[in-house]
C-alpha cells in the first residue's frame, strides 16, 4: 500500500471513530434526561413536562411558538385526571421524543365529547348510581352546546369562544364538594378565571364594585362572583332576552326581598310573564360596576337617579314619556310590611285589606243565609208566587185585557239605553279583569298564556286601557243622562222617594227585615223600585270609578302625575288600583251573580231582565212587592205593562247572558288560583 492511500485511511477510520465515539455520548447524556423514545406511560411524560426544566416551547398553528404549561405531579395527582395516561387525552402524540412526532390521522381529544362518551358508557353498564357525577357532567355538556361560548369567534371563525379548557384546568380540574371550605376558596377564584384570559375590562369593573370588594377583600363567597349572575355552563350572549330574565332572576337568589317587592311593581310583574322590556335589576343599579345607592357614584344616588330613571322613560319614539322629578320619590322596592320606611304603603295595604273583609264577610254570609232561606222554602213547596188579579180593581185593568191575561203580561223595568250601557260595561270590565289580573298574578301559567294570545303585556295594556277609557266613557255618559232627568224632574223629584238611587231609611229596615226573614223571624220584606243590594252594586261603581279608575289613570300617566306629586303616590296606587280590582272582580262573579241568577228562586240561570228589560208580573210582585203595591193603588202600573219579550228574543238573551255568567266564572277561578298559588 502506498504510504498516501495509508494516510488516507487512517484519517478516515479516525473520524468515523470519533463520530461513534461521539454519538454514543450525546445518547448516552440525553438518556439521563429524555425517556425512552417507546414510553409513553405517565412518568416518562413528566420527566419534561414537570415543571422542573424550565420554560417549554411548542409551534402553534400560526407558526409561532408559544408556552406548554407545566403539569405540576402533585397538582395532577389530586385532580379527577389522576388516574388516566396522559396519551388517553394526547392521542396525536406518538413518541417521547423532542419535539414529539404527531399523528396526522387522529383527531385529537375533544374533553366534551369524551365525558359524552363515558356517560353513555356508563348508562349501558347500569352504574349510573355509582358515578352520579358523571351524569352532571353531562347535562354540563349539553348546556354549553348551546351556549354562546360554542359559537365560532368572529375573529378566528375556527375556533370556538371558548372551550373546557380556557375555564378549567384539565391537569388540577378537581370541583370540591359544596359546603366546604375548599368549595369556597374556589368560589372565590371564579373571577380571575373568566376575567384575566377573557374579560379584563368586566373583571376591572367588578373589582371597583360592591360585589368585587366583598370577595376580594373581605374574601365573602356569598358575594356575587361572574357565575353566580350567568351561570356557569349554559352562558348565553346578556343583550338576549332569555338572558336578561335570567340574570334578574339570578340576582334575586341572593336578594330575595328585593326581588319579591320588585315582582310587585308593574316592571317585576312584565318581567315575570317573561318579557324583558321593562326595567330590570342591572337597568337600575348597573351590571358589573353595581355601587350601595348611598355612593355618588351609584346609578340609584339620588343625584344620579333621575337619569337613570330617563334611559328608559326617556320621551323618544317606542319609549315612555320623559320622566319628570316625581320619579325620584318613587319606591321600586317598596313593600307593606315596612311601617317605617314605607308608611304610606303599610297603611294602604292595612285599609284596603279591611275593607275585602268588610265586605266579602257582609255579603257572603248574606248570600249563605239567603241561599239556605230560599232553598228551604224550595224545599217546603213555598216557591209559588202567582199574582192574584183580582187585587186589581177593573179601573186599571188595561184596555182590553182580561182578569186571565194580566198575569202573562211582563214589566218594564229597563229601557234600551240601560240595556246597551250593562252590556258594554259587562264586556269592559271582563276585558279588564282578565288582562289587569294577568299581570296581577304574572307567576300563573294562565297569565303567561293570557299575554302570548295577546302577543305581548305592551299589547294587554293597550286593551286594558282601552276598555277602561269604554267604561269611563259610559260613567260618565250615565252621569250627564241622570244630570238631565234629575233636571227636566227637579220640581217633583225626592232624592230619598222609592224611585231614587240614594239610601234611605227603608233600605236600613229592609237589610234588618231580610236578616230577620232568612233566620225565620219574620216576613219577606217588600222591596221597592230598587232593593239595597242593587243600591250597593250601584254606588260601588262610583267608588269603583274614583278608585280603580283614578289609580289607573295615574298609572296610566306617571310623568304628568310626577310633575306635581311625590313618586310614593305609585306605591299607593298600585296597592289600591290592584286591590281594588280584586275585590270588584269577586264581588261581581260571586254575589252580584248570587243575587241575579245563583239564587234557588232564580234557577236555573240566567236572569235575562237585564238583556229584555222586562220581567213577569209574577216575578216583578215577588221581587218589588212594595213597587207593586204602589203602582196598583195610584193607578200607574198600566204604564208600565209590555207584551212578553218574543221567543227568540228571549232565547238570544238567554244564550247571551250564559256566555256572559261562563266567562265570569272562568275569570273567578282563574283569580283563585292566582290566590291558591301563591301569588298575592
């Protein structure tokens, strides 16, 4: 061999040796600190990602590197993850070597679809008891489906709002048990989890408010954190309408007084048939940056208050009419209870409950007593009350008629203009019954079916009122009519006389003739042109006129009220003007009914002389004895004889006055069970 061709090879086995010789080393050195590229078991994973070797990189999918958290073995132990491999999750890894090698055909996991997975794995076992927390899981799963978190980000269509992850802390994720002290502690980080990644301009907010302050220096759970008012799961976007309801809703966990004064007002009462238009906590007192009312900087300071108040009575098309200084005044939280703070609304409540009791107490037991009187003579066979003609001297006798006709005739008691009046007023007071008393009892479900077939309480108001403008409307038609009559009569007429409205003494000793007749301790008193119970049902509307319909008007008109009134007038109002309607409602529908058409002597129903306006002979000298007897001795009651209304009149009266007793009857027991529920 050549001494060049020698010097050649041993330069070469020189370097290749000292390749080998090097290669061994490097594998050698990293072997104390790199697994075996086979192991994919849990330790080999946290011999690099433990936290201990410093600052781990990884490429994104922009191409940019970003930091790969460290999985602290003791955290991760005492996590619900403990026991899984880290590959169970990590299925694109395929070995340990740095960086890893991925797989391009496995998807990679997906925390929701897993736990999906396992409860249905689960469920087919039959261990659903065993593993209840699965389960919640779950229902955790399907909520967030739905959430406003699942949707894409606008400005990264490819990824979602946020995923498990971006909340919860796969490697330490370990929910504590409620009622402990570490449940608290993690109440307490809630916060810092929604608001360092995502939403820092709310999180600084919060931080400044009274709920903020209570958790972070007083360290309060009980405060409101970010869950507590959008849930944790099922968050949907807070300018939704579902949202809105349900973050009031959410409020009123924790301030349950405020939330039951506030369902009181016509704001809660909207609120809770499941509209959002109207004012609600956060319109009032702020979202994140909620202050006491006693701060300046609080919206409900009373130097802040009116504005606030203008956001939504702001006078703008589709708005309430501009809020005027009235409106500070106003009580939104207050309640009957509270003599102290709310006097005027204590003693509203106190008198208007006096006088349900008064007067349902009066005229249920009178209609007892009545019904069990004239249901015993029913029942004795004394129910006969024919007329006997011969009491009329031939002299009054009618042109024509004879002794054996007289008693088919009827008499009139009630021209056509009254007829029209009873029935639009029958028609608007229903109308205002059924839709003030939806609003009355918004918790029903009745209520909330009521609103939908209106479309919405803005639509109900609207009928509301303008079925109340209709029986203002006839009130007051009714007034000038009698005005005029009472005028064109004023020379020969009695304001105390038989064929008056007002109260006199008769009517006092009829009220004790009537309760001496039911207990069978004297005779049926004989009744005037007008009984003291119609006088009642008379006179109750002008109270009921002054009462429900001047509170209503208030209502109604809150900003030129306010202009000359103080804001606790509103308070009273809605105490009077639902109070009110309550007891005008059940008075109607029970004794009003009682008297005309419910009673033994009445059945069956209906009693149509209000339809025809006429009413048998027989029945008129059974009900206005003392009527009668006055007509017959001065002669008058030819004048006040009519043929009997025709059949189908008669019938259509009938068919009339059912449907009128059925839709009051309906409307009654929807009041009982706004009642029996708890509503009021």
């Amino acid at each position: 061999m050549r001494t060049d061709q020698l010097a050649a090879w041993l330069v070469a086995v020189t370097v290749y040796v000292a390749g080998t010789l090097g290669s061994g080393l490097a594998v050698a050195a990293d072997s104390k600190t790199a697994p075996d590229a086979q192991k994919l078991d849990n330790a080999s994973c946290q011999t690099c990602h433990n936290g201990e070797k410093g600052k781990l990189e990884m490429l994104a999918s922009n191409g940019e590197k970003r930091p790969v958290r460290p999985v602290v073995p003791v955290k991760y132990a005492t996590s619900v993850h403990a026991k899984m491999d880290c590959v169970a999750c990590h299925l694109e890894i395929t070995d340990s070597t740095t960086p890893h090698k991925k797989s391009t055909t496995v998807k990679k996991a997906e925390c929701a679809q897993c736990h999906l997975d396992l409860w249905e794995e689960t469920k087919k076992l039959g261990k659903t008891a065993e593993k209840p927390r699965l389960g919640i899981v779950a229902d955790n799963v399907a909520a967030y489906r739905k959430s406003f978190h699942s949707k894409p980000d606008k400005d990264d269509p490819t990824k979602l709002m946020a995923i498990c992850s971006d909340c919860h802390d796969v490697h330490t994720f370990d929910v504590p048990p409620r009622g402990t002290p570490e449940r608290k502690a993690w109440h307490l980080t809630v916060p810092n989890v929604c608001g360092e990644k995502c939403h820092t301009d709310h999180l600084e907010e919060w931080s400044e408010s009274i709920h903020g302050k209570e958790v972070i220096e007083k360290k309060n759970d009980k405060s409101a954190v970010c869950s507590d008012c959008h849930t944790t799961h099922d968050i949907i976007g807070s300018s939704t309408e579902k949202a809105k309801l349900a973050i009031t809703a959410s409020c009123g966990d924790c301030h349950k007084a405020a939330l039951k004064s506030y369902k009181a007002s016509y704001h809660g009462q909207v609120n809770t048939l499941g509209y959002a238009y109207t004012a609600k906590c956060f319109d009032c007192h702020g979202s994140h940056g909620i202050q006491p009312s006693k701060d300046p900087k609080s919206k409900m300071h009373e130097k802040n208050r009116l504005k606030t108040c203008q956001k939504c009575h702001s006078g703008k098309e589709g708005k309430p009419p501009l809020a005027t200084a009235g409106f500070l005044s106003f009580s939104p939280h207050g309640n009957s209870h509270d003599f102290a703070k709310y006097p005027e609304i204590w003693l509203t409540t106190k008198a208007m409950g006096a006088l349900l009791v008064g007067v349902f107490a009066f005229f249920w037991l009178h209609s007892g007593l009545w019904w069990y009187r004239e249901y015993a003579d029913r029942k004795a066979g004394n129910t006969r009350w024919r007329i006997r003609t011969s009491d009329i001297p031939a002299e009054q006798l009618p042109f024509g008629e004879r002794r054996s006709d007289l008693a088919k005739k009827h008499v009139r008691r009630f021209g056509p203009v009254w007829r029209i009046a009873h029935l639009l007023f029958a028609l608007s007071v229903m109308t205002l019954v059924l839709t003030g008393m939806a609003a009355f009892f918004p918790e029903t479900g009745w209520a909330k079916t009521v609103m939908a077939a209106f479309g919405s309480p803005r639509i109900a108001g609207q009928v509301h009122r303008l079925a109340a403008y209709t029986m203002l409307g006839i009130f007051a038609i009714h007034l000038v009519a009698v005005s005029v009559t009472i005028l064109r009569k004023w020379k020969d007429f009695k304001f105390f006389g038989p064929d008056s409205f007002v109260p006199n003494w008769k009517d006092l000793e009829d009220i004790i003739g009537m309760f001496k007749w039911f207990v069978g301790e004297g005779p049926r008193p004989r009744i005037e042109r007008w009984s003291y119970w119609e006088k009642y049902d008379y006179w109750a509307v002008f109270w009921g006129m002054a009462i429900i319909g001047g509170s209503g008007m208030m209502l109604a008109f809150p900003h030129v009220v306010a202009t000359y009134l103080p804001g606790w007038v509103f308070n009273v109002a809605m105490v009077v003007h639902g109070e009110e309607a309550v007891l005008a409602a059940v008075f109607l529908f029970t004794v009003h009914f009682f008297n005309n058409h419910f009673r033994p002597d009445k059945l069956p129903p209906p009693d149509v002389v209000m339809f025809t306006g006429t009413q048998s002979l027989d029945e008129f000298r059974h009900e206005h004895r003392a009527q009668y007897d006055r007509l017959v001795a001065s002669g008058e009651l030819e004048k006040y004889l009519v043929d009997a209304p025709s059949a189908p009149f008669t019938l259509a009266s009938k068919i009339l006055g059912l449907v009128l007793i059925a839709f009051g009857l309906t409307l009654l027991v929807l009041i009982a069970i706004g009642f029996l529920g708890g509503g009021h």
